[in-house]
C-alpha cells in the first residue's frame, strides 16, 4: 500500500497531526526525524523539513526516493495577499505553485526564467518554467470537504524572501494573481512534478504578506485550522 506524505516546515505546523497519528514509528532519514503510522485509516508519513525551498526540496526527494508515494499534501501557515479576500485563520488551497523570485531583474524590471530560455524541469510533454499546476480532481475534493472553516483556492507564490512592505506584496499579488505568499511549497510541487507524484498545498493564514507587525499575526490559529483541514481532507479522498 502507498502512502500519503505530509511535509510542514516546522513542528508547531504539525503537532496536533503527530498527536493523531497512530501505530506510530519514528526514525531517522537523510538527517531528519520521519513518522509513520495512520490516519483515518490511511497510512500517512509525516516530516518537518525545514525552512526555505532547499530544505523543502531535499525532503519531499528522500520521500519520493524511499517510499511509495501516492500523494504529498504541504502544510503550514503563509501570508496572504491584501486583496485575496482571506482574513487571518482562513485556509488558503493552491491551484498552482509560482517561484516569484526566480529568474531576471533588469532595467525593465523582473523577468521569469523564460527571459532565460531554462526550463526548470522538462518533461516528455512540458517545460515548466515558474509555474507549478496542481492537481485539480484533488483540490476540487480538498475544496469540498472544508465546510467549517474559510476556505479559499488560487495561485501561490514561492520566494526566498517574505514580503516585508506592503508595497512588495502587492506587486507580486498584482504580477502573479496569486492570494497567498510562502517560502517552500514550489520546490516541493517542482519535486512532485519530476516524480509524477500528485500534491496538494494547504496553508492557515497567520498574517497579511507585507505586514510585518507580529503583533498583528496569529500563528497558533492559523497552524490549528491548517492541521484540521489537512486531518478532514485525508478522511475525505
């Protein structure tokens, strides 16, 4: 039987999903702490990978490498856009995942990596540049299982540098139409595509990108409704 793997970036995005899981084992792989055991049924692996998309990107490879994998859900919290319509503890699904940051800054502005003419990956049927879909039965089933809590899908944005100005923020929200801004999902959805493995990304909202203020962000709610959507999402498909 395959598994469902679940990557967040750090411990306090998956706590409540480690406490669920049952028959658990726990060892360690590539230098990291993975956890075995089920939900709902469903056998599930769960990893923190770290911050930042090379972390990110060295995780969902091992898993890939080591296990069989049916589906990889990425999970934690992010910024959302000013103009998304997403509040704080609202839950925001990707329908495609953008890397915002890479690619050519000239006099003209910011270019993608078509400016370059390198395909990030090359697949018989498609060069993928920036942009990473997703895949759209399973969000459309993420979507509909979701009924207590806000929900919105749309592009995401991937950058190695969180929008600091509001400025900032909105120029990436106007360029890629995106609703919400993180910091590893388009490497992991880069990796997924090399392994033809569906994903699915799921984020609580924890703060408005470009405010910058943590007094105004709610971490703990936001990784809460996440962990919740994910655990209601893999007893649904």
């Amino acid at each position: 039987m395959k598994f469902i793997a679940i990557l967040t970036s750090v411990p306090f995005e998956s706590d409540r999903i480690l406490s669920s899981l049952r028959n658990v084992r726990r060892f360690r792989l590539a230098g990291k702490t993975v956890y075995r055991g089920s939900i709902s049924s469903v056998r599930a692996l769960l990893i923190n990978t770290g911050i930042g998309p090379a972390n990110a990107a060295h995780s969902a490879t091992f898993i890939a490498e080591n296990f069989p994998v049916k589906l990889v859900i990425h999970a934690g919290v992010g910024g959302a856009y000013p103009k998304s319509g997403l509040d704080i503890g609202d839950i925001a699904l990707a329908t495609k995942e953008i890397f915002g940051d890479s690619g050519v800054t000239g006099a003209n502005g910011w270019k993608g990596m078509r400016e370059i003419g390198i395909p990030l990956v090359h697949t018989r049927r498609k060069k993928y540049f920036n942009e990473f879909p997703l895949d759209r039965k399973l969000s459309k089933k993420a979507l509909n299982s979701i009924k207590d809590i806000t929900i919105k899908s749309g592009s995401f944005i991937t950058v190695c540098a969180a929008s600091g100005t509001s400025k900032r923020a909105s120029e990436l929200e106007k360029r890629f139409k995106a609703v919400c801004e993180n910091m590893e999902g388009a490497s992991v959805a880069q990796v997924c595509t090399i392994y033809n493995i569906p994903m699915l990304e799921i984020r609580g909202i924890s703060n408005i990108s470009g405010v910058r203020d943590k007094r105004k962000w709610n971490l703990k709610l936001a990784s809460e409704n996440c962990q919740k959507a994910v655990m209601k999402i893999i007893s649904h498909i």
